[in-house]
C-alpha cells in the first residue's frame, strides 16, 4: 500500500434562501445588538470552479461581484455549515476569531466533516462591500467511503451578499480548497 496526498478543489454557491445570521442581546438592555457569539448558518451547493463565473454587479454586495452558475453545471454535492464568532471587540464591531463546523457531501451518505477555530479578523460593515478573510480547517472525519479521512481545508469567501443595513439579497460564493491523504494499493 502506498499513500499519498488528493487536492480538490469546489466553488460553493450558498442561495439567500439558505443563508440565516443570528445576533444576541444583551441581559441588561435588549435593545442593544452584540456580535459575541453571533452565528451565521450556510446551506448550498457544491460546483467544479469553472462552473461558477465571478461576475462584477451593481450593487453593494461583498466584493462587489456575485456568482453566476453554468446552464447545465452538473452539482458536484452539497456543503452546509455554521460560523460562531468566539471573540470581539464590541466597541468596533470587529470579529476577533470564530469557530465553524462546515460538511461537505459529495454524496448523499459521503460527507467529509470540516472543524475550524482561527483568528479571523473582520469588521462587517453597512457601508463597504468588503469581503471577509480566508480562513483554514482541519478535517476531522467523514462518513461513507470517507470514514477515517484526514487533512486540512482551505476557505476563501469571493462574492458575498448585499451589505445595505437592511437586504437580504444576493448570494454568497466560496472556493473551497481540500487537502487530503488517502491510501492506495501499489
């Protein structure tokens, strides 16, 4: 048996419809908004990269672009997952680290479980179509013909929703880089 190293790469395409962010109040005033331990959930659709066109779009959206899937791109699986903002500084508004478990099924009962828990500096704002940093992650397990997989992951957010204080419109597209080792007969 040898072993080697298996990169694959996806572009995920996460819909308004399976998009939900969720923000805290505080105890002792319930008007006031707090980003500690707010939680953004995603739930899409996984593509080969040269499926999904990156294209500029008028509008305030992250990155000011938005994805646009092939006419007859074949989905390659399904990825769904939630980030928890762990630490912030409440006086800027700025997310300090998170932790996110993502699932990425190529298949119906073959999933490759995702854990991250990094730095992740960013400061979501109304008024700039930013879009946040990249961020690494271990992979922690699988299921299927993946049960037992190991290796690490990469995730760079390149279009993002519209950043106007109250839409909800536009997607959210990933590219979703893993790295992961496999065994092989000789």
């Amino acid at each position: 048996m040898s072993f080697g190293v298996l990169s694959v790469e996806f572009t995920a395409v996460f819909e308004s419809a399976g998009i939900a962010q969720k923000l805290f109040t505080e105890l002792s005033d319930p008007d006031t908004k707090i980003i500690q331990g707010s939680i953004l959930s995603q739930s899409g659709l996984l593509y080969r990269p040269e499926d999904v066109a990156i294209v500029d779009t008028v509008g305030n959206f992250g990155g000011g672009v938005q994805p646009f899937v092939a006419s007859g791109a074949q989905i390659e699986g399904t990825i769904d997952g939630q980030c928890t903002a762990t630490s912030v500084d409440e006086e800027t508004g700025t997310i300090l680290a998170h932790s996110c478990f993502i699932n990425i099924c190529p298949e119906f009962d073959t999933c490759v479980n995702i854990y991250s828990g990094s730095p992740f500096v960013y400061t979501p704002s109304f008024n700039q179509n930013e879009l946040p940093p990249s961020y690494p992650g271990t992979i922690i397990g699988g299921t299927g013909f993946l049960s037992g997989i190991q290796g690490s992951v990469e995730v760079i957010t390149v279009a993002g929703r519209d950043a106007s204080p109250n839409s909800s419109t536009g997607a959210i597209a990933q590219r979703i880089f893993l790295d992961f080792n496999f065994w092989g007969q000789d």
